[in-house]
C-alpha cells in the first residue's frame, strides 16, 4: 500500500499567509476501482471533515483495500474561515456572492482521458477566479475516478439522504441512506456530482459514466459523536462493498424523484412538532408558530403530503422563507 498526502495552494490571503487544499492519496497492489471522496465543499458543512479525517485513520490501518481511494476532508477552505457569531456563513463567497456547488463545468467531454488532460491544463492558466481555481483543483483531484461521493450537510437537524441519478441509485445502497432522492440529467446546477456525468452523456455508455452521489449525512455546522461514528460506519461498508470485500447488502432506501425546500406557509416563530424523517399528510400540522404581535400561536400544516428531511436553522422566520427540506 502506499500513501502520499498531496497539498495544493488554492488562495492567497490578504496578508499573504497561503491557503491549501489537502489530499490523502492511498493506492493498493492489488487492482480495483478508483474512488474519491471530499467533504465540506460548503464552509458550515464541517461534518465532512471529520468524518473523512476518521476515513484517513481507518485507511492507514486497512490492508484489505483495491484499487486508489482519494480523500479531501476539506474541499474549500476559504468557505470554512467565514465565521460570523456561532455560525459559519462560508455556503457562498462573501465577495463575489457565488454557492461554491454551482462553480463546476458541465461542458461536453468526449472520454475520461479527455477529462483528466482538461482540468490539468486548467489548472496552469494562472489567473482564474477563485472559484475557477477551486473547481479545476477538486475536478483535477477527482478526474478518471470511477466512484465519486460528495459529503454535504443539510439544516440543524436532518435524516441522512444522497442525491444520485436513477440508474446508480443500487451501487450506494450499501451506503445505508434511509433516502435517496434522484437528480433528473435535463436539470443541472453546475453542482461538483454533476460536472462527474453531464459532459459524457453524449459521448459515453452509462455503465462508463462515473458513479456520484452526494449525501447529506448530518447537520451544520456542528457534529454528533454517536453519529459520526455510525456514519463512518456507513461509509466504510459502502467501500467495501464497492472493493467488493463483501456480498452486496441489499439495503433497500426510499426513493424520491421530488424534493423541495418547504417554505414558511405563515411568518413567526417556528417550534418543530413533527421531526425528521417522518412523514406529514396533508392537512396535518408540523410546527407550532409564536406570534409576536398578538401574542397567540397558529399552526402550520402541510398542503401536501411530504416527507420531512432537513429542518433549518431559522426559528423566527417571515412568511414564505425556506424552512425545511422535504421530499414528496
Ligand atoms: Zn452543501
């Protein structure tokens, strides 16, 4: 087995200190797939980091590993350093306003060879935006993989779900997301998963194409011990279900080909009566709202039937903000 831990200068601050971007690189004798995996793309999303630095110490130890497995616990420093009271504010650039997961290119690419001389050359142009430099630097890391997981975070709470496309779905059941909710290939964001399948619909099979998910896999900004320690669980029989270390679980998830986030039916102050991961009927109520002017409450309830993934962090909200996350 050999191990090389790679950094890369992806920003230089103000002051002139250097901001890098670090890859944990382990590549086995024995033959088998090419898998990367990254994790707090978005500044408040520090679960990935964690759980990946627990990833990099499991892989020192393991010798049962094929193939290369890439991993960058932390995908974008620079969103991690934006901090204001308590909370991380780094989802965008504060300068330029940019959601560093809608920086990728979805351009046509003919193969993976293709793929792998294009982010290099990208790489060398020297004066790129940084949110150029930070795609064509995860893009340069992921290139020719043939699994890539993307390890985000939704709300303060949240139940685990992936987004993948439908004909990928079964190979990250052993992942153990209770849901999975599918990307539809006609409607792109320019998300990092979808700069991985995009450029080759048209050029390759789907079989050849490179299997993404993303999974939600905890909350903001902070993380429980008890589920970072199940989630690395979760992660570790995915790889080895994906090294083909074991018989395949059939781990069968909900799927859901709708998803949205849930806004604010009445504004005030939202107290959660129903939690994640159950389902609300139509009608039924799912929060209490405090009403700061006539000093009463109302409720809101569901106009249609959902499944509750994510609750957000806003408790006092006005009406028709984002609150929650669901699926239907
Ligand atoms: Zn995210």
């Amino acid at each position: 087995m050999k191990y090389q831990k790679k950094s890369m200068a992806i920003q230089q601050l103000a002051n002139g200190e250097i901001v890098k971007i670090y890859a944990h690189i382990f590549t086995s004798s024995k033959p088998g797939p090419t898998i990367y995996v990254q994790g707090n793309l978005h500044g408040p999303e520090v679960f990935g980091t964690a759980l990946l630095i627990e990833l990099v110490q499991e892989m020192k130890k393991n010798k049962d590993f094929k193939g290369k497995i890439v991993i960058v616990p932390c995908a974008n420093p620079m969103g991690v350093n934006n901090v204001v009271y308590n909370g991380i504010t780094g989802r965008w650039n504060q300068q330029s306003g940019t959601n560093w997961n809608r920086i990728f290119s979805i351009s046509p690419l003919k193969n993976r060879q293709e793929e792998i001389v294009f982010y290099d050359n990208l790489l060398k142009i020297e004066k790129l935006s940084i949110e150029s430099k930070l795609a064509a630097m995860l893009r340069s890391l992921s290139a020719g993989a043939d699994y890539v997981l993307d390890i985000h975070t939704t709300g303060i709470f949240n139940t685990d779900h992936l987004f993948t496309y439908s004909w990928m779905s079964e190979d990250f059941s052993a992942l153990q997301a209770p849901v999975h909710l599918l990307l539809d290939p006609k409607t792109t964001v320019c998300a990092f998963d979808e700069s991985h399948v995009i450029p080759f619909l048209k050029s390759l099979t789907k079989k050849e194409v490179p299997k993404v998910a993303t999974w939600e896999a905890h909350s903001h900004g902070y993380f429980d011990n008890l589920i970072l320690k199940q989630r690395l669980s979760q992660l570790l029989n995915w790889l080895r279900n994906t090294w083909g270390n074991e018989s395949k679980q059939n781990n069968k998830p909900a799927i859901f080909k709708q998803y949205a986030h849930l806004t604010a039916p009445v504004a005030g102050y939202y107290c959660w009566t129903k939690k994640v991961g159950e389902r609300v009927c139509a009608g039924e109520s799912y929060a209490r709202v405090y009403q700061p002017n006539s000093g009463d409450f109302v409720f809101a309830k569901a106009e249609n039937d959902f499944v509750l993934l994510g609750i957000y962090g806003v408790v006092a909200t006005a009406s028709g903000e984002q609150i929650g996350w669901v699926a239907k």
